[in-house]
C-alpha cells in the first residue's frame, strides 16, 4: 500500500545522509506501486476470465441438459398417446368406420 514509506525514507536519511537512501525509495515507489499492482491486477484479471467462462460453460451445460430432459419427456408423452391410442376400442371403431366411408 506504500504507506508510510516517507517516515522509514526520513530515518534512512537521519541515519545513513542525503545521497543514498533516495536511490532505493525511488525503486522501491516505481517497482513497489506500479510493477506488483499492474502483476496483480493482471493475476485477477485472468482469474476472473477464468471463472467467467466456467460460469458460461455451466450456464451452456445446463441449458443443453434442460433440452435432454425436454426431448425424453416428449417421447415419454408421444409414446404414451401411442400405446393409449393402440388400446383404446373406440378409437378403432372410428376409424374403421371412417375407413368404410372413404371407400365407398
């Protein structure tokens, strides 16, 4: 966060003159705050990419399962209507009727 580097920066220079210390503050301000903030940033930034196309995956998946789910249940149906309309007496009456009718 580069806070309080001034008050070290003062000791350093109370303690050691005037010529040196600045040398390594002015590293360490230019390294310190750009370098590592613009290596972090960059570290989110792909981390969020990340999860940002695992949610899409997810979100694609679900949408491709819901649309299984959908096609089984209207075979399930159509099947059902079938059998039913194989079973059902009165049905075939009416269409043998309806048979007889077309033919003549």
């Amino acid at each position: 966060t580069m806070e309080g580097w001034t008050d070290v920066l003062y000791w350093m220079n109370d303690a050691m003159g005037f010529e040196l210390p600045w040398v390594y503050f002015v590293s360490l301000v230019i390294f310190g705050s750009f370098f590592v903030l613009n290596l972090v940033l960059g570290v989110l930034s792909g981390e969020f990419s990340k999860e940002r196309e695992k949610a899409k995956a997810r979100g694609d998946f679900q949408k491709l399962r819901e649309k299984q789910q959908l096609e089984e249940d209207l075979k399930g149906y159509l099947d059902w209507i079938t059998q039913a309309e194989d079973i059902d007496p009165d049905n075939e009456d009416e269409a043998e009727e309806g048979g007889k009718r077309n033919r003549v």
